[in-house]
C-alpha cells in the first residue's frame, strides 16, 4: 500500500501540517487516520482516497524532482557571468530540466537515464 500521508497530501491539493491537522498512525502492516483536525475539507472516506499507483506516482515525481533540482543546483555556479557556461553543460541543464516530461507511470520515472554531466 502506498502511503498514506502521500494519498492525504492528493486528496487536499496542499500538504498539511502533519503535527497540528493530520497524524497518521502505522501499525502491523496498516495505514490509518489518528488525528484529523482539517478544516477545508471533511476526513476521506477509503474511497475518497486515490489509489496506490497515483500516490506512488506522486512520490516518484517529487523525488525525482528533488534530485533534479539538485542536479542543477550543482552546476548554477556556471551560469556566473564571470565564470561562462559551454554549450555541453547548456545542454545537459537543459535536459535535466526536461527530464519529467512525458513520465505517466512509476514505471516511467524508475526507469529514465540521468543525462552525463559534461
């Protein structure tokens, strides 16, 4: 099952303090609701719930994201104007920042080929 926190985060477009309006509790191999203290929206239902793949979907984005960002953060010290930028590492930033584009499924994020860093 994915998580369940992820699947909260889905179902209120927005991720919520998760000390204050939501705790999640883990026990024996289960996911539940502890504490619901939202106010914009009532606590899901299973069914209002998305499903496994979307979550782990969702997850997989951000993750890759993050790596993404860092990625590039690596290499913002070229962009300096006194320092220049070849056209290899314009070229591999700009891949890194096209590399969420068309993934659909977990599968697809678990399986893209990171760019080689000039």
């Amino acid at each position: 099952m994915a998580n369940l926190a992820t699947k909260i985060e889905i179902y209120l477009g927005r991720t919520p303090d998760f000390s204050k309006e939501v705790q999640v509790f883990y026990d024996n191999g289960v996911y539940s609701i502890n504490m619901w203290n939202c106010t914009d929206k009532p606590e899901p239902k299973e069914s209002d719930l998305c499903s496994d793949e979307e979550a782990d979907y969702f997850d997989g984005m951000r993750y890759l994201r993050q790596e993404r960002d860092e990625k590039i953060k690596e290499t913002d010290w070229y962009a300096l104007a006194d320092v220049g930028m070849t056209n290899a590492m314009k070229e591999y930033r700009q891949k890194l920042r096209d590399i969420t584009n068309g993934l659909k499924t977990s599968d697809d994020i678990n399986n893209i080929e990171w760019p080689t860093k000039p």
